[in-house]
C-alpha cells in the first residue's frame, strides 16, 4: 500500500512521432517486449504507485489496451491520446487523473526506470513539491552564438543532464499546466515557470531516452545485463 494517503499516480508519455527515430519507439521490440513494458511492468510493481496512466499517440490507443490486458497491469486506470507537443500530452494525462496526492511523469522511451527512481523522486517532490531525476554531464559543453562560434565554455561542475521520473505535488503541475503560455521542453521548466523551486535527485546514466537508433542498441546492451 502506497504511503501517501492521497494516492501517487503515474503518468507514462510515449505521444511522440519517432521523427528522429524513423519509426514509433514506445512499441518497438526491446530484448523481447515492448519499449514501454519495461518501465510500466515496474510501477506496477511499486508499492507508492497507486494508479498509471498512459498517454499514447493517437494511432497507438488501441494497441496500448490490448496490452494492458495481456500484461495484466491492474493499476492502469485510463489509456489516452495525446497531444501535438509533449506538453499537450502531459495535460491529457493530468485531465485523467481524478485526484491524487503525488503525480510522477515518465517518458515511456526511458525504459530503464527503477524503484529507487521512483521512491527517491516521491520523497524528494513529498518535502519540496517538485523533483526532478538529472545526473551530472560528462563532457564539456559549450554555447554558441548564431555563426556557430564559441560564445562561452560553461562550468561543468554545475550542470547536469536532466531525466524522468519527475515529480510533483499534484496541484503544483495542474496549476503549472493550466497557466502555463508558450512551449516548455518538460514538466520542471513549466513549473519554474511559476516561480517554483525545483529539486535535483540522483538520476542513473542507464536511465536513458531512446531517440536515435544508435540510442536503441545501447539500450539492447543495457537489456541484456539486467
């Protein structure tokens, strides 16, 4: 039984196109099952999760059903269509949701969530109202101006490469969303927005984003050792 009272509800977004991926990735095969199974199968499986949404592209719904039967995911309440952008997607899924304590966003193309994501996240956002996964970046990242040269080498010990789960008191995001104008790139940015404070918790680096094709064979190689 989950420990906030007022219920923890997920919401898992794989809306996208797959434009870069050249084809839709939250129901590619990966290692056997499907890119999404692999995160859902563990919130299903988390004693906070108390409910799941899942927000699909509009041609996927169906699919997303069927699968929900096959994998006998109790804790899926609602499969919706999303929206154009991912934002109009995440609004879809907080539309679904009746009432909840806490509310944790997942990209379903980051197969590799795990409990202590999830449960880390829950407390961090619990205490703060807001928490975000990120862990620190590994290269050295420049800015460039408009003719593609070096404007300025940015220090390295303070910036990190933020993640999914993200998470929020759940008044907290539907205030965000619905006064949100103009286009974020994630849940966090629309909350900033507000004038909010976010928290940083420790992500995982094999919490990755399938994008590109190359992103999905190393997520084969992670598959396979886990």
């Amino acid at each position: 039984m989950s420990k906030y009272a007022g219920g923890a509800v997920a919401v898992v977004v794989g809306a996208g196109s797959g434009s870069r991926m050249g084809a839709e990735k939250t129901f590619l095969n990966l290692a056997g099952r499907p890119v999404i199974s692999w995160s859902v199968d563990v919130l299903q499986h988390n004693k906070n999760i108390s409910e799941i949404v899942l927000v699909l592209h509009n041609n996927n719904v169906d699919e997303g059903r069927s699968l929900v039967v096959a994998m006998g995911w109790s804790k899926v309440t609602a499969v919706c269509a999303g929206g154009k952008l991912r934002q109009d997607s995440v609004k879809k899924g907080l539309e679904a949701i009746r009432d909840c304590e806490m509310v944790l966003i997942h990209d379903a193309a980051r197969p590799f969530l795990t409990h202590r994501l999830i449960d880390e996240g829950l407390e961090a956002a619990m205490s703060g109202g807001s928490a975000v996964a990120a862990v620190p970046v590994k290269d050295t990242i420049r800015q460039m101006d408009e003719a593609g040269v070096v404007a300025a080498t940015l220090p390295r010990n303070r910036l990190m490469a933020v993640q999914t789960p993200q998470v929020f008191r759940f008044k907290i995001l539907k205030d965000a969303y619905a006064s949100l104008a103009g286009e974020v790139t994630d849940d966090a940015a629309a909350v900033e927005r507000m004038g909010l404070k976010v928290k940083l918790y420790a992500g995982d680096y094999d919490n990755i984003k399938i994008t590109t094709r190359e992103d999905m064979e190393l997520a084969e190689i992670i598959a396979e050792r886990r």
